[in-house]
C-alpha cells in the first residue's frame, strides 16, 4: 500500500457515521415495511406472550414419587398346575409398588427340578454332538443349562445327540401355549399415586384427591372428568396404548405411563393439573426373533429328606414404566424484558431488510442511495479544499498545455466578436435608447439587450473556451 493509501485508512478511523432519516415515498417499500412490522407484533403477542407465555420464569426440575398398587384375583386350572388362585403376591412383581412393576399375563413352568444329571436340550449348536470328544468336560455349554460331563448322549441308531450336563434337570422346555394364562388380567385394576414439588416456586401437588372421604378410592375409577382419582383398569391402559390385550398377554411387551404436569403458577393451584398418555414403548411391528417381554425366576423348596428342589417359571407379561415430567411458570420482570427487547430487535431487522430493498433493488436505488448516504466535512477541511483549489488555479497557466492555450486564444477571439456585435447592438437600439431615457434605468441598456445580440454557440469548441476562461478575461465592468 502507497502513503497516500495508508494515511486515508488512518484518517478514516476517525470518522464517524449518525443516521440520517430519510421519508420515501414508495407506496411498495412502505406496504413492505407495515406488513413486516404487523407480523412481528402477531408473533411477539400470539406465539411468544400467549402461546409460550414467555413473560414467566420456567421451573423443570421436577422432583416426583410415585407408588403404585395393583389389586385382582385370576383362577386358572391347567394339567400341569392344576386348580390354582392367582393373587397379588403371585402375579405382581416387585411387589413393592414402585415406578416400574411387572404384571404376569402368561407362564410356562417347568416343575419339579433337581440338581444332576441329564441330556442337553435340543436346539442349542453348542450342546449338539456326534461323539464324546465333542463335549469337553467341565465346560459350560454357551446358551444352555449347566456344565459338560464329556459324555454324548444319543438316541436310538442316530448319529447326533446332545452332551450330559450337569444341571437343574429335567431341562426347561421349549413349548409355549396359544393363550394367555391368565385372561382375567385385563380386569385388575392399577393405583398410581404421584408426589410432585417445584423447588424454586416451593409448589407441591399431588395427583389424589384431598377428601375425608375413606370410600372414595374404593369406589372411583379414572375419567377425563375425574382426574384426581388414579385407579386405571390394565384392559384400559392397554387399549389406549394402541395394543390388543390378548396380543401382548401372551407374549408380552412394554407400556409407557405418562403424566404430565403444567402448572401456571399465576393462577390459582387449582388449575395445576395432571395430564395422563400411554403408549407402547416395545415396538411391536419390528421383524425380530425376541419381541415381547418375558424373564424366569423360580421357587424353592425341600423334600422330607432334605433335598432342594425347584419350580422354574419362564414368566411373559406386561411391564408398565411410570413416567412423570413437567414444569411450572411464573411471571417474571426479566423475562419479559428480554422477551420485549427481542421483539424491537426484530423490527429493527425489519427495518434493515427495508432498507436492502430501497437502495438495492427498486429501479430508483441509486437515487435513494444517494438521498441516504452523505459525506459531511467540517468548516476547516472545507476552507482547505477552498485554497487548494486556488492554488492549482494559480499553478494552472505556467503548465497549461498547447491545446488549452490554442483554446484560450480561440476564446479570446470569440470575446473581441462578441464586443463588435454589441457596437452594432447599439446602433440597433439607439432610438429605443431615446425614449427610454426619461425612464429610471438601473440595468446598462447592454445587458437589457444581450439576449438578442450575442449569437448563440454552434459548436463545443466555444462553449469550452467561455468555460476555461478566468474570471478577469470574460468578466467586464459596465457603468450606466
């Protein structure tokens, strides 16, 4: 970069930009801007103050407790368990009421097992063999039920069998039943009790109503009416889940309670309520080998002779997961300026985006441009630019160039023709001149009668030659 370029960044940095307001009248750039500034305001009062109601202070950490209970009774009478009653105990697990509980629809119970020995299930690779080296003893079989005795048991004439383990014999069976065992499930009923507290308003609330009233769970079910009576039906629960009961009893799956609570803490506590959603939380339209919901557990017990011995229970049902979210809201002074400096921010950018579109891409741009944007200078700079000015008209003759001194001559030349044709301008005038003189003029009869005397320039060559001219060669005196 040149000085010259270096000192003009400099005193650039000096300089200083005000805004300068200009009114254009443009009907399109003016509709433009009232439609901008009318959406804002729409947005700023519908969406962000009565929608999102963002003048409040927000609270989410919620701080829940939840209990649940789950009442019913199911008989079942089968081959293999005979005539048996299914109460609480039985069927729900944990039992001690807490946000994730179990409810077993369906079983397959293996009774009856001991430890010792016995033969592999088929099915499982790593249990298969066709001789005694292809069971390892002491080795576990991957996926199976106990250990190798490195025997390879085989049936008949045939030439694969499956390895001796020692395990809980007779091995779980790989059977199922076509129906649920326990079809009166849909009938059990489920409590969901919900604490809730918003540290930083110092809110609780819970989900029951607050009544002397002893009977009144035991006779109330949930409806969008009674809200503050939580006893759901599972049918129901299943049911607004989008799931057929039958379907996930037998081989069962994962449901999702939701409660929600939105609480605007400038109303009343009353109008603090919760909201209920269930869903399926096991996708049960995906193509996989394991759908559903299912784990064992077993009972133990001894004989008369001290012998321990088991029944395995291979239970499918449905888990339920209690899910609790919310927030509460208050009005607050921050917010609400933050929210209101947001929204002039916005018209300003409205008012920006007006502006591109006036001095960049209407067809009068360039003459709103220039109507905008002003350069300014101080008196001093102005007084410098003033002399500078005179100083290059001084310097201008000692190195004018050939072609403006052969023009200077033609000017001058055009002055002493203009000179003649005003001598003959008098003769012209002369006897207006006469009688006129008893009238008060003011104005030399001369200039009166310039306009008609002094022929019009037919070529540029003259009109450069009066523009070049200085002052004290194309200006004369005139006395009257």
């Amino acid at each position: 970069m040149g000085q010259a370029a270096w000192k003009g960044f400099v005193l650039s940095l000096f300089d200083y930009k005000t805004a300068k307001f200009v009114v254009a009248k443009s009907k399109k750039v003016g509709l433009l801007y009232r439609v901008l500034q009318l959406t804002i305001l729409l947005y700023l009062l519908i969406w962000v103050f009565l929608i999102k109601k963002s003048y409040q202070d927000i609270d989410t950490s919620l701080q829940s407790a939840v209990v649940t209970k789950v009442k019913g009774v199911a008989y079942t009478n089968t081959t293999m368990l005979g005539e048996r009653l299914w109460d609480v105990a039985d069927f729900v697990i944990p039992s001690q009421g807490e946000n994730v509980f179990f409810v077993v629809t369906n079983l397959i119970v293996t009774p009856n097992q001991r430890q010792g020995i016995c033969a592999e299930r088929e099915g499982i690779p790593d249990g298969e063999c066709s001789e005694d080296t292809d069971c390892h003893a002491g080795e576990s079989v991957v996926a199976g039920h106990g250990l190798k005795t490195g025997r390879c048991l085989r049936v008949g004439n045939s030439t694969r069998g499956t390895c001796e383990i020692f395990a809980w014999c007779p091995v779980e069976t790989k059977s199922m039943p076509t129906d649920p065992l326990l079809k009166d499930a849909e009938g059990f009923t489920i409590f969901i009790k919900n604490f809730i507290r918003f540290p930083k308003f110092n809110f609780s609330k819970a989900n029951v109503l607050e009544t002397g009233n002893k009977h009144f769970l035991k006779t109330c079910h949930f409806s969008s009416t009674n809200l503050y009576c939580p006893i759901f039906r599972l049918g129901s629960i299943v049911r607004w889940a989008g799931a057929d009961f039958q379907d996930i009893a037998l081989k069962g799956g994962v449901i999702g309670i939701h409660i929600e609570w939105d609480c605007d803490l400038d109303k009343a506590a009353s109008h603090c309520n919760p909201h209920y959603y269930f869903n399926r939380l096991d996708n049960k339209h995906t193509q996989s080998i394991s759908s559903g919901y299912n784990f064992r557990f077993a009972r133990y017990y001894r004989d008369p002779h001290g012998v321990e011995f088991r029944d395995l229970m291979k239970a499918y049902g449905i888990r339920f997961d209690v899910i609790v979210n919310g927030k509460a809201g208050k009005f607050s002074i921050i917010p609400t300026v933050i929210n209101i400096g947001s929204g002039l921010a916005l018209m300003g950018a409205g008012a920006f985006f007006c502006d591109l579109v006036l001095i960049y891409l209407i067809r009068k741009s360039e003459f709103y441009r220039d109507k905008k944007f002003e350069k300014v200078r101080g008196q001093k700079e102005e007084d410098n630019v003033e002399v500078e000015a005179n100083e290059m008209e001084q310097e201008l003759p000692e190195d004018k160039p050939l072609e403006r001194v052969h023009q200077d001559e033609q000017a001058l030349e055009l002055v002493q023709s203009g000179r003649k044709q005003n001598s003959n301008c008098q003769v012209l005038f002369e006897p207006a001149r006469e009688k006129r003189q008893a009238m008060p003029a003011r104005v030399p009869d001369c200039l009166l009668s310039a306009s008609v005397c002094i022929p019009p320039s037919r070529s540029g060559l003259q009109e450069n030659a009066f523009v070049n001219m200085k002052p004290s060669q194309i200006l004369q005196t005139v006395k009257t």
